[in-house]
C-alpha cells in the first residue's frame, strides 16, 4: 500500500507532462486507491513475459481500430528489460496497460461520434481490479480476450480493417475504425436488450443477447433536418398518438397553405390549439394577420391511420424532439434513398417492435382497425429499453458481408 501511494504522488507531479496526460492520471489514481500496485515491480521473468505480449497487443492494435502512440509505445519499447526499469517508466507502463484495456474494452472517441450520451456512467473499478490481478502473460491475455464484444457485426468489421490496413485504403480504415469503436461502446454497457438505429444504412436492429432479433428499415432526416446522433431510453410505446406539429413546421411550412386555403386543415386532420391546449375553431382564427412571429396557435394532427406518425409512436428521453414512429407513408420504405423525414425515425415494422417493448399488449387488429379521433393509449415501459443512434458508414448486411454506405451528412 505504501508503494502503492508513492506511486500517486508521483503521477501528480507526471500529470503535468507531456509523457503522462492530466486527463489519463485520474483513472491511474483510482488503480492506485483500489489496492493496484505498479506493473513490472513483480516476478522479474513474468513481468518481462507481460511486457513483450504487451508490445505484441500494442504492435497489432491498428487492427482493434486503436492507435500505439495513444499508449507510450516509443517511450516504454526502445527499452530492452534489464532487471526492474526505473519509477517513471514503470508509471508509464502501468498507465499504458490500464488505458489500453479501457479503450479495448469501452472503445475511443465517442465524445466526437455522438452529440447526447444519455446512458449511465459505468464504474472502472471491475476493470481496475482485473488490471491489478494480472501476474502473467496468460493473465493479461485472458483479459484482454474477455474485453472484446461478443455483439454480431464486430468480427466482421474487424476482419475488413485488417484487409483495409493491409491494402492501405485510408477512407476505409477511418470509416472501420469509428464503427468498430461504436460497437465497443455499445457492448460495454453489457445491455441485454437493446436499439440500434444506423443512419447511413437507414435501418435499425433490435438485439437480445447481442444477436438481432428483429430488422428493419428506417426513414430518416434529410440532410437539411439531420437525424441526431444519441443514446437514450424508450420511455413510452403510445398508441394512437397525436401528432403535435413542431413549431418550425407549422410556422414555415403549414401557415402559408392554410392562410391561403384554411379548408386544408379538415383535409389533413389538424386541429388548432391555444396557448393552454383547448381547440380553437378554425372558422374563428383570422389567418390573414399572423405571419411566423406572431403565430399563437400550434397545430395538432388527430389520431387515426392517416396520422403522420401512424399508429405507433416510441417516445425517447434524448433532448431533442425526435423520437421512432410508425407512418402513414409506407411506400417510402422501398426506395433507396430513405432521408425524407424532419429528423424523426419512422420504422418499417412498429408493431413487431412495440410486441418486444410492451409484451402481450398490442392488439393488431385494433391498430388495424384505423379506429379515428381514438384517445391515445399509453404503455409507460417498467424496463426503459436502450437505444442508439449512431452514423457508422461501414456496417453489415444480413449475409455478412461489409457495405460502405453514403456519407449522406457529409459527417
């Protein structure tokens, strides 16, 4: 324990250096705190059999979608092991060791592939501890192993990022590299059940137990009104929901038709609402006056088939106001550019997915029914389900093969 702390003072005076960044002592100090003592001050032998495996995993990183020098690969192995090294180099090496397996483990850069992470904060302490029970090469093997996802498409991915690398193809390898690192992400939280929507393929899978259950296409934003990038819950499976038109439509794109033809409003099934939600009689709203600054009504669309977000709406707890939703536009989902929407998920199979969600509660033939100006039914989900949605160019299809979808966003 005493070397233990010696070790923590030291890395608040290495913090500050180049060798050994601020923003990676905390997770060495939290190592130090649980009882970890610094790597290469055991059996020398073992230790050296640790050190040259260590050297290969960095030396073949490229393939894990990683980068050596994120590690201190050229100051921890020009050194050839002669006996114990000195305590800088030691702190460097055990710094290395813990980072390595934490990007193995949760992958790197999501900070820049996401723009809301709404998922839990996981303790490092499971990890740091296997860290510190390492005292063979067999050991840090064995971990190392037990960090890779077991989720579907990663050997894959990672199969094509060795051929990527080999052929030298750059754009590949950078598109491989963030998905592999997506698929890290995702895995780390050790979900059993889970979403994932991919924009650049259009489509969203369902997964128990890392295996996909239930495929299906997505329409997504159009490149003007981009589907974010987020992790959050599903909440809420709402049947027969209203559609509360957004703000920007309304003003922007519903106003000027209606102010021209107010009789469009019983066409396309909308009501008009006041400032406290109680409907307002299209006949009694002098259209003529108000423009998009000072329009005080919003517009709600009743519920039945021919709502915009069908009969199936998946609300989300991200902050923006997108969720998954069923539509009255079927037809989209055969064409092959599928970025219609204002940035909203609509989803091929809402029925197969909402029987997952909320079990034994959705009644086809009632939605089938197209029941109109049905109150909306909500199912508040006990178990809220996971949900990502991630822009990963390199994916998989349903043979197994790698596809490199359009950079649609230009991301």
């Amino acid at each position: 324990m005493i070397i233990a702390v010696l070790f923590e003072t030291r890395l608040n005076v290495l913090a500050a250096s180049d060798d050994l960044q601020a923003s990676k002592s905390e997770l060495v100090k939290q190592y130090y705190k649980l009882g970890g003592m610094p790597l290469g001050l055991r059996d020398g032998r073992g230790d050296t059999a640790i050190y040259q495996l260590f050297k290969q995993l960095l030396d073949s990183c490229a393939y894990d979608g990683l980068d050596k020098d994120n590690y201190h690969y050229d100051r921890l192995f020009p050194i050839r092991l002669k006996g114990y090294p000195d305590t800088t180099w030691q702190e460097l090496y055990t710094n290395a060791i813990i980072y390595y397996c934490k990007d193995i483990y949760e992958g790197t850069g999501i900070g820049n592939i996401i723009s809301y992470n709404g998922m839990p904060e996981l303790s490092y302490d499971p990890l740091l501890r296997k860290i510190a029970e390492i005292k063979t090469r067999d050991d840090l093997e064995r971990l190392v192993s037990s960090l890779q996802p077991a989720i579907q498409p990663f050997n894959l991915l990672k199969n094509e990022l060795r051929e990527a690398i080999l052929s030298n193809n750059t754009l590949n390898i950078s598109r491989l590299k963030n998905s592999i690192n997506c698929l890290r992400w995702i895995s780390h939280f050790q979900f059993q059940k889970c979403v994932v929507v991919n924009i650049p393929s259009a489509t969203l899978n369902y997964y128990e137990k890392n295996d996909v259950v239930l495929n299906m296409k997505i329409v997504a934003g159009k490149p003007s009104t981009k589907t974010p990038r987020f992790a959050a819950y599903c909440n809420e499976v709402i049947l027969y929901p209203y559609w509360h038109v957004p703000r920007s439509i309304a003003v922007n794109e519903l106003l000027p038709v209606f102010k021209r033809r107010p009789a469009a409003l019983a066409y396309m099934n909308l009501q008009v609402l006041d400032s406290r939600g109680r409907i307002v009689a299209p006949s009694s709203v002098n259209w003529k006056q108000y423009n998009k600054y000072n329009f005080p009504y919003q517009f709600r669309q009743s519920t039945g088939c021919d709502n915009a977000l069908g009969v199936i709406k998946f609300n989300l707890t991200s902050p923006y106001s997108v969720y998954m939703h069923d539509t009255n536009l079927k037809g989209a989902f055969t064409s092959q550019n599928r970025y219609l929407s204002h940035g909203c998920i609509r989803i091929e199979k809402p029925v197969q997915l909402a029987n997952y969600l909320v079990p034994n509660k959705i009644d086809s033939a009632f939605l089938q029914a197209c029941v109109r100006n049905q109150k909306p039914v909500v199912y508040k989900l006990e178990e809220q389900m996971p949900v990502f949605v991630l822009y990963m160019i390199a994916w998989t299809d349903e043979a197994g093969g790698i596809i490199y979808y359009k950079d649609i966003y230009n991301l």
